[in-house]
C-alpha cells in the first residue's frame, strides 16, 4: 500500500517536472543552464551548503549529505586538493555529534591529503581537530602530540591568534592533571593574546576556566571574579550558549559556597531558563525534521535534475516539440488517475500514519531491548572480573601451600579449598555461557572420572555447611557401578552441589539423601539415576511450577528466613537440559522435597586398573633457571602470588605496579618476557603494551587478565601481546605457557 502512495508521488513529480522542463525549452532554457553551471558543479558549493545546515540550521543529517555529495564530485573530477578539505568538513560534523572515531577517520584522511603539499592553515586546523578528540577519549599523548603539529605549523605561518586555540587545549590537558598553575599561565596567555573579535569564545572559555581552576582550589571569591568576566565578555558577542550555560551553573555554585543565597538562586534560575530555551530548540528541531526532511528530498530532486538537464541540453532542445506533446498526453493520463485515487488515497494515507504510528513504537522497543541486553552484558562483564581477581589469590595461594610440604592434617584442608575454588572458578564460567546460550552453545566436556570421589569431595565439602544446619547427609552409591564414567564432571557436580546446598539450607535439624543408582548398562554406556532429597519444609503445589524460573524462592518470607538469590534451581534446570536429560520434582510442604533425573554416560576404564594418583605433567626446570621477568601488576595480592610462583621455579621476578614506570623501565633494562596486567591505573595493559612496540619488538609479553577470554582474546593480541592468561590461571597451564616463550627466547 505504502509503495503505491509513493508511486503517485512520483509519477506527480515527473509531471510537475515535465512542465517546467516545456517552459524552460519554449523559454529561457539556454540562460537557466548558463546559471546551473556556474553554482552546481563545484566541491565549494555543497562543503558551503553543508556548513550552513552544521552551523545555522543544526541540522546535521543534511549536512552530512552534502558533504558526501561534495567528497563524490571531487572523486569523479580528481580533484584531490579538495578531498581533504570535504574529509575536514566531514570529520567536524562528527566531531559535533560526539561520534569521535568516526571524526578522528576523517580528520586523518584529511591529513594524508594535506601532507602531500607545502604545510598551510588547513592542514594545521586537522591536525587541531584530530587532537581535540583524543584529549575527549582521554588519550593525552596522543592529543599533545597532534595539538604541536598544530602549533608549528601556526608558528610558521605565523598566525598568532590560531596558537591561541591550541594553548587553550594545552591548559585543559594541565587543567584535568591538577597541575593548575601550568594551566593557569596557558589561559592567562591566551586571554592577553588574542587580538580578534572571531576568537571571543576561546577567550570566554578561557576565563571560564579559570574560575574552574580558583573552585577546585577553594578560592571562591577569586573563581567569582574571573566567572563574572566570562558572563561580561559572553554577552558583549555572540552569547554563546553553552558557554553561557557552564558559567551559569558554575556561578550558582561559587555563591552557594560562600553562603551568598540569593545571588546563587538568581543565577540557578538563568540556568535553568537557558537550558529550557536550549531544551526548545533541539523540540523544535525535532518536530520540524520531517518537514525539512521532505523539503531536503525536493532539493536533491532537483539539483539531480538540473544535472541531467545541462548534460542533455542539446537533445532537449532537438525534440522540445515532442517534450510538449508528450507533456499534454502525462497531464492528461495523470489528471484522470488522479481523479479515480483521489477516494483510496485518503485511506491510504491514514493507513500509512498508522503504520508510521506501529514502526516507532516497534523502534523504541528494539531499542529498550538492546539497552537492556546490553545492560546484563556489561553487568556479567563486571561480576566476572571483580569474583575472578579475589579467586586468583584464593587458588594461587592455596597452590602455594600445597607446595610447601603441609602437615597430612592440614592437606584435607587444602584439597577442599583447592576443590571449592575450582569449582567456584567453573560455576562462574559456566554462568557467563549459560546467559549466552541463544547465540553460543556451551561446550559439553567429556572427561573419565570417578563417581565415588566425586561424591566424596562434595561430601567434604559440606561438612561444615551441615554442621552449622544440624542436618545428617546420608550417601547411597550404586555398588554395580564398576567403571569410571565418562562425562561433564563440572556441570555434573554444580548441579549437584546446587541441589545439596538448598536441601541443607531448607532441612535445619534434619536429613539429606544423595542417592545414586545404575537403572541400565550397555558394553559402552552406563544410565544412572540421580536423586537429591531431604525431609524441610518442602514446596507448596501452587509454586512447583514457577520453581525453576529465575529469582523464584517460593514466597518473600522464605526468602527473607533463609536467603539466597533465587538463582540455583533456575541454573540447575538449564545444566540438566545441556546433559540431555530433564530434572523431576516431589514436594509436600512440611514433609519434604525430592529431585530427581538421569544421564547416560559412556564408559571408562575399570575402577580396579585406575590409580588414584595424580599425574602432573612438569616442565623442565632448565628452562625457567635464571630467567629474568618482569612483571606488571598493580594488586599486591597478585604480585605476591605470581611474583614466589616465579621463584619457585629460580626465575628472577622485578615488579612494576603501573604501565608509564614499566614503559621507561623497559627502555633502559631488558628482560627474557613480560607478564602484563591488562588493568592497570593510568595508561593501562593494551596501551602499555601498543607503546612498548614502538622500541621493541622482541620481548615476549603475555597479558594477565579476569575478563573473558573468549570475547577478548583476539582484541588482547592485536596491541602486540604474544599470549593470554586467564586470571585465576592452573599453575601446571601458567608454567607451559611461560616455558614455551621462555625456550624460544634461548634460540
């Protein structure tokens, strides 16, 4: 229906266009193509449309348009002197809107332009622009960089006024450093320098910052002085909003600090009654965009048609007769489908404003959706990495002790500690894949183990957890099972350990069952039947359907008695459909629950020719002896552990708690590999790592990190690090890793 309107929409404009194309060939044809080539073929007129719609209109959409169209002529004519100036343009357009990587593309290419001829102003001015969105994402090497680029091409070209521009900046880095009398003197040379009425903003801003300066050093009578100079020199110029906005609000606050209400409340209601008129702009901007939207199409309808009319000028002259004849023949055919629609375009109308109606309501719930996925994202993201860093003190410490010879007695300690950290480490991995499972599937593991001790540390492991309960855990193993089984021993036991857990939690002073049974066995397979009982308070019928759904616990009193998220049996029913099976559950209130399910495993050696004793790989103590490492890392925690697993193995270790000091140090020092946090105060992992690059290639540097590895492996290796370590790391994989890097560094 849609596409028809927009049929006779079209076939309106040809006609109306047909008509003006007779006028003009019975006409003034001849002069009107004359006038079209003096103001449509030209990179100058679009980048001069562009900036009116950036600058006055604030309408950003056309001017990007314009810009493109400008950029696309230059390209067809070769005009490569004016490339760089619609990529200038372009890359300010972005700039405004606040997309800074799109800006900092174009300002480069800008550049590359630029650079092929003798330096001038325009090449000075990217060089400025790209600067300034660095210094905006907060990359200040990068920004002063680029900002004295700037500054010698002005010196040159000895435009005095535009090195005030970039002082300006030069205070804002010093400024946001806390070194206030470096940014102090910049903006005060800024404010004695410039000598042009086109650069009252910067001179504005720069006392605006100032006062900021005075505020952030509690010298409010003196932030009040250089504050009211801002408002002065604002309103005797363009009055320039944002700045007068910044003022404003600074002004309401210096008061306020100085006990001085009422002046405070007067400049608190000039805040507010510009940013409701700055408010009504973008309102009205916005309600307007479809109208200027139309009224934009119709310009490029006919500069596009003008085009064609120049290139065609000849022809059209040649066959004006039969133009004409033709016209009155589309007039005629047009008036009468005009005249048979006229009834159904109404309707249509009406349906196309309801569709339009339905498309932004479908627009604003994609919206809300990706905010909200990408809101669980970033939280997923945060909890991993805050339980993964504790977790690798936990595990590298116990590690530590269990190297150190401990009394027998205190080895069943550490063995738990060491399974439960583990196991928790797991639980977490597994809880990220889980969350993921509509766009990737969680790996299944097939791993031979014994079902015996794995229900024997999970025994272990709730000693204490029953003590505290006064509940009895009773085990019932199936005595037929004669093989070790073949499966996923992580999810097998976090479902078990879940099930456990609520059991004990919701049975105090009573009994928990875990039974195991053998239901039916083949040569190479084995089903066994899982059961999870207790004799609690058990689960009303009215909640056994919504158990299983996430941040259910029956009711808010049981939640508030005995705690918990709501989360496990939620994580349990997702783990049991990944092992192919489905979980049951009885439950009477006050007399208990049972939970059960079944898996078939494959079968594995005989439990009669299998050794209980572990067999650890070990890597070559050569290679590790003498070796020199540094390391980076800012947690004391982490040092301590990695710092004596290193010694452990006669590795030199030098600690560096921050990427600036490791830069400098490895300028002057060499070392046989580089162990780099990727979160680190000041210049973090990656960007330490992408400068150290630029003066050595060779040193091998492996990033230690708790964030994913999955989702950043790929982003960690393009700074130039040579390997990932997932923080908490298995010490037998940490020792590989280094040996392989460390052996290479011998060749």
């Amino acid at each position: 229906m849609v596409n028809y309107l927009v049929k006779i929409i079209h076939l309106k404009k040809f006609f109306c266009l047909i008509l003006l194309t007779t006028a003009f060939i019975i006409g003034k044809a001849q002069p009107l193509y004359k006038e079209v080539a003096q103001i449509n073929d030209s990179v100058d007129y679009y980048l001069e449309i562009a900036i009116f719609n950036k600058e006055d209109k604030k309408s950003y959409n056309k001017a990007i348009i314009y810009t493109e169209k400008a950029i696309d002529y230059a390209k067809n004519e070769k005009l490569e002197h004016k490339l760089g100036d619609c990529y200038l343009v372009l890359g300010r357009i972005y700039y405004d809107l606040n997309k800074l990587d799109d800006a900092i593309e174009n300002f480069i290419r800008s550049i590359n332009i630029y650079t092929k001829k003798e330096a001038n102003y325009n090449l000075a001015f990217a060089y400025y622009n790209l600067g300034k969105c660095y210094l905006e994402s907060n990359k200040i090497e990068l920004s002063e960089i680029y900002f004295k680029k700037a500054t010698n091409i002005y010196e040159k070209l000895n435009l005095k006024d535009a090195i005030q521009l970039i002082n300006l900046q030069k205070g804002i880095i010093q400024k946001n450093k806390k070194q206030y009398e470096a940014a102090s003197k910049l903006f005060q040379n800024v404010i004695d320098n410039i000598e042009t009425e086109a650069l009252l903003d910067v001179e504005v801003e720069a006392f605006l910052l100032l006062g900021e300066i005075e505020t952030e050093k509690g010298n409010p009578y003196k932030a009040i002085e250089f504050l009211e100079s801002a408002l002065k020199l604002n309103a005797s110029g363009n009055n320039n909003t944002n700045l007068q906005q910044r003022i404003l609000k600074d002004l309401m606050q210096a008061y306020k600090n100085i006990d001085q209400f009422s002046k405070s409340q007067f400049y608190a209601e000039k805040y507010i009654q510009i940013s409701d008129s700055i408010g009504n702009f973008f309102n009205t901007s916005l309600y307007e965009n479809a109208y200027d939207k139309i009224q934009f199409d119709k310009q490029l309808q006919t500069i596009q048609q003008l085009d064609e009319e120049k290139k065609s000028q000849q022809k059209t002259l040649r066959f004006s007769k039969l133009i004409s004849i033709l016209s009155i023949a589309l007039i005629s055919i047009l008036s009468l489908l005009s005249l048979s629609l006229f009834k159904n375009n109404k309707i249509r109308i009406n349906t196309n404003k309801l569709l339009k109606e339905k498309n932004k309501e479908l627009i604003k719930e994609k919206e809300k959706a990706e905010l909200a996925s990408k809101t669980r994202s970033e939280f997923l993201a945060t909890v991993s990495h805050e339980l993964r860093t504790p977790l690798n003190a936990i595990n590298g410490i116990t590690y530590l002790l269990l190297q150190e010879n401990p009394k027998e007695s205190q080895m069943n300690y550490l063995k738990s500690l060491e399974f439960s950290g583990n196991y928790l480490l797991n639980f977490i991995n597994d809880i990220l894949e889980i969350n993921r499972l509509e766009s990737d599937k969680v790996q299944i593991e097939k791993i031979s183990f014994n079902i015996n001790e794995l229900v024997e540390n999970l025994s272990t492991s709730f000693n204490e957890f029953t003590n505290e309960n006064n509940v009895t855990f009773h085990v019932s193993i199936d005595k037929s099972i004669k093989n070790l089984i073949v499966g996923d021993i992580t999810k097998l036991s976090q479902v078990l350990i879940n099930l456990i857990n609520n059991a004990i939690k919701f049975s105090k002073n009573g009994d928990v069952w875990l039974n195991i049974k053998n239901t039916h066995q083949t040569e190479n397979q084995i089903t066994l039947f899982f059961e999870v009982k207790d004799n609690g308070i058990g689960i009303p019928f009215e909640k056994q359907e919504s158990i299983f759904e996430s941040f259910s616990q029956g009711s808010v009193e049981i939640n508030r008695t005995y705690g918990g998220t709501g989360l496990g049996l939620s994580i349990v029913k997702k783990l049991i459909e990944l092992l192919d099976s489905t979980i049951k559950l009885q439950s009477e209130p006050n007399k208990g629950t049972a939970f059960t399910f079944e898996i078939t495993f494959d079968k594995g050696n005989s439990l009669e020719n299998t050794s209980s004793e572990e067999v650890t790989t070990r890597v070559d103590g050569k290679t590790f002896k003498n070796k020199n490492v540094l390391l980076v890392e800012d947690n004391k925690i982490n040092q301590m552990i990695t710092c004596k697993m290193l010694e452990r193995k006669a590795i030199n270790c030098t600690i560096i708690d921050n990427g600036e000091e490791a830069i400098e140090h490895l300028k002057t020092n060499t070392y046989d590999l580089v162990l780099m946090d990727v979160h680190l105060p000041g210049i973090n992992g990656t960007e330490a790592t992408a400068i150290i690059r630029t003066f050595d290639t060779k040193t091998p540097i492996i990033a230690l990190t708790a964030i994913s590895l999955n989702e950043n492996r790929e982003m960690l290796l393009s700074y130039g690090m040579n390997e990932v370590i997932t923080k908490p790391f298995v010490p037998e994989d940490f020792y590989t890793v280094l040996a392989s890097y460390l052996t290479k560094t011998e060749e």
